[in-house]
C-alpha cells in the first residue's frame, strides 16, 4: 500500500495543557525534500516525532496514502540529530534496521556492505561505530535508515552539530536517498542548507504553520511577518501567536 | 604469638603442597557457585531486562520488590529450600537435600534478585537513550531486550561478578540445605565456619586466602576485560 502522500489535519499536541502542536495543517507528496524551519520551539521536532507514531497527538488526523488509512507499520523512518551507536561494529550497526524485517544474516550483511561502500564507510565496517567521529556517525545514521528503503524519511537536524565538511559529506547523502525515491522531511536551522537540499519549506512558529511554500518563493516573497523576521534573524525566541 | 605463626605457616603448607582436602573443598565450591551463577545470569539478567524494558502495571513496584531482594538473609532462603526439598515439601521426592544440586538451587535464589536489579538498573540507562530509535526501526519487545543486554554486556559482568561474590561468599543457606557434609556437600565458607569451631584454624585460614584469592582474580580479568572493551566499542 502506498502510504503518500500524507495528509495531517488539525494536528494538536498538548501535554500537561501546554500547547506544543496548535493545529497543524499539511500535505506531503509524493517526492521531495521538504525543509521544516522556525524559531527553537516551534514545535518542528515533535512534528516528525508525531508522524512517525514516537508521540501520541491530543487530537487530529493523519491520514496515510490516497485513501488516508492508519499509520503503517513499515516504510517511515527517522534519523535523530545524536542517533544512537550501539557498542558493535560499523557493520552491525548499519544493518541493525533489517533485524525486524526478517532479513536473513548472510544477506543483511551483503546489503550492509553494499550500503556502506555508498556513504563512504566501506573501509570503516569492521571498526566500532562509537569510534567514528560525529560526521561519520551522522552518515551512518542514514545508511542505516536508507537500508531499509523507507517510503518516507525524517530527519532532525542530521547536520547540527557538523562542521562544513561533514555537513557537505551528509548533504550529499541525503540527496542520493531522494534521487533513489524517498519522500524527505528535514527539521534544520541552516538556511544555507535549505536554499541547497529543499524542493519547499515549511515555516512553523508557536506550534503552527505560517507557510508552506517553494524554497525559492520563500527566501524571495516570504508570506508571513514570522517567516520575513525569522530570515532576517530578528524572529524572537520561541515566539506566540 | 608463636601460636599464631605457626597457624599461618600450617595454612601456607597446606597450600603449597595442594593438600587433597583443600582442593576438593575448593573444587566443590567452584562447581556450586559456577553452577548458580549460570543459572543466575541465564535467569537474572533476562528478567532484569525485561522489567526494565516493559510497560505493565506493576512495574515499579516490581523493581522495588526486586531491590529489596537483593539484600535477602541467605539462612532465609536456606530454610525456604529446605522447606520445599525436605521429605514433606513439594520437590521432596527428588531427594535433592544435603546434596550439591540443592546448595545451587540455594544460591540460585540468592543470586537472581541481585543480578536482576543491577541489570535492570544497568539497561534501564541505554534504553532511555535507545527506546526512541528501537521503536522507529519497529524493534519487538524481545528484541529490544536482547539487543540491549548485547549492548550492556561489558557493564553486566558488574552483575555476573556481584553473583559470584554473593554466592562464594554465603554461607547460611548452603549450610542448611548441603548440610556440610565432608567430601559430599561441604565448601569453602561452611568448611572455614566449621575449621575455625574445631580450632583448626591453619585449615580454615588456607581456604580463606583461596577465597579471596579467586575473589580478587575473577575481578581482575573483569576489570582487564571491560578495559579492552571500552577501548575497542567504546
């Protein structure tokens, strides 16, 4: 079953009556690269935590596929911004996703090899993962999600804590991952990388969407005051609507 | 003071010559806490795990139950086997009593609830880090599981070395269920307990050196062991 586009009405997430996620409306297609930006407490993480069922919304819908069914259980996949390392090889930990999918040893670590040899790992495999420096670990927290051909990938902030060369390395990645037919939604604060990665943006402040418009649309005739202010970095923190 | 040297020097011969006696009490007292603290860890860190791991009502509750455990009186436990195992209990018609097989039931129990808890402590801290990515990869319960004890598993000697303290070190159940019976159910510590009441004090102090000799030993290679580890997984 095809699980896009995704469709997310009136997406409301409170816990303890504070208002994390004040109604979100949005559409995801098919294809792209969908860039999510605003101000630190926007709510854009908890958005892709929502999606990929890590948080449980107060109310609202997401409706997967054309005929809006439930949450599937294969094909969203998510990469943290400090992804976990387990105490294993390079090699162990890029296949750790094909565990539950019932992939059998000998193949998961052909598949493993093959994937690593892609993100520039493949001389890496028999070391422990834990020992990559933060670049590398980043490149193989996404081999390790692209491996198990996701329909649809989240990422938070993959690159926040990247110099320029390993964001480059990542970016380049996570190009490769859309070209081979993932639907992408990314959480960053680098509006560089926006302009570079995004095919559209959506802008978020106090737990809304502002907009959700192409990139170029949005750097050159930003619709909204947040979007405008937030370009020319005089947004204020954790701003209310 | 020259009594008290020549009971240390008695101790050392009886080591150095390997005394039959020594060795057999020894060797009993390896195969008994060896066995129970197999049979802990394949038990133990399983269940401390698994509490760790799951959402059930209960669960706190269950992990207190398991802390308090931890410190139970091993004559308590000595008298509960003896209860089932005696000729009136439930398993009395194994005739397992003043026999080995009992002592490590015996010590079994002693050494589950300790290495349950410290492992459950143990996986609660990575599967606080672990859980989110675990449950966007669709991971089972049973697979978290396993998949964390793999990753605990340079930490969780700290439990399998607790055990193995706990059990060599007992003596109040042992004695009650093996019944320090010489050349069949008689170890180290009811061995020393026993020596030191006689006034045999050269035997006594020559399985206590071996005790603490192979105390020290095993936490040793643990240390060495978990050093290398953390150099080569980090």
């Amino acid at each position: 079953m095809a699980i896009l586009p995704l469709r997310i009405r009136d997406l409301r997430y409170a816990p303890n009556g504070r208002e994390v996620l004040a109604g979100i409306d949005l559409e995801l297609g098919d294809e792209g690269i969908t860039l999510v930006l605003g101000p630190n407490g926007a709510g854009k993480s908890v958005l892709l935590r929502t999606i990929c069922g890590l948080v449980e919304p107060s109310s609202g819908v997401l409706a997967w596929g054309r005929d809006g069914g439930s949450r599937p259980q294969q094909g969203v996949m998510m990469v943290f911004q400090h992804p976990m390392m387990l105490r294993a090889s390079v090699l162990q930990n890029v296949v750790l996703g094909l565990k539950p999918l019932g992939v059998a040893a000998g193949e998961r670590r052909r598949r493993g090899l093959a994937m690593l040899e892609r993100v520039g790992l493949a001389d890496r495999a028999g070391d422990s993962a834990r020992q990559l420096s933060g670049g590398e670990q980043q490149r193989l927290a996404l081999a390790r999600a692209w491996l198990t051909r996701p329909r649809l990938l989240l990422l938070d902030e993959p690159t926040a804590s990247l110099d320029p060369s390993a964001s480059a390395a990542v970016e380049r990645i996570i190009r490769e991952i859309r070209t081979d037919g993932t639907r992408i939604l990314m959480v960053t604060h680098n509006l560089g990388q926006a302009t570079r990665l995004g095919d559209d943006i959506v802008f978020m402040a106090g737990g809304r969407v502002c907009e959700h418009t192409p990139v170029r649309a949005f750097f050159a005739r930003p619709r909204s005051d947040e979007a405008r202010l937030f370009i020319q970095g005089e947004l204020p923190w954790r701003m209310r609507l | 003071m020259s009594a008290f040297a020549a009971t240390f020097s008695d101790a050392l011969a009886l080591l150095t010559t390997f005394d039959h006696n020594v060795a057999a009490i020894v060797a009993l007292s390896l195969q008994v806490s060896g066995a129970a603290v197999v049979l802990g860890t394949l038990i133990g860190l399983p269940l401390g795990a698994c509490i760790a791991v799951g959402r059930f009502p209960g669960k706190s509750t269950l992990s207190v139950l398991i802390n308090g455990m931890m410190g139970l009186p091993s004559v308590v436990v000595g008298v509960v086997v003896y209860l089932f195992l005696s000729r009136s209990g439930p398993f009395g018609g194994l005739g397992m009593l003043y026999s080995p097989a009992a002592m490590v039931a015996a010590q079994t129990l002693l050494v589950v609830p300790l290495m349950a808890a410290i492992t459950r402590q143990v996986v609660d801290d990575v599967w606080q880090r672990y859980a989110e990515e675990l449950q966007v990869m669709r991971f089972s319960w049973w697979d978290s599981v396993t998949t964390l004890l793999h990753d605990c598993r340079h930490s969780l000697l700290v439990a399998v070395l607790a055990g193995l303290g706990r059990a060599m070190s007992e003596v109040g159940a042992v004695m009650i269920v093996g019944g320090n019976i010489d050349g069949a159910t008689r170890v180290m510590t009811t061995a020393i307990a026993l020596e030191t009441s006689k006034g045999d004090l050269a035997l006594a102090i020559a399985l206590g050196v071996v005790l603490i000799l192979i105390i020290l030993a095993l936490n040793a290679l643990a240390f060495g062991l978990r050093h290398w580890a953390m150099r080569r997984f980090g």
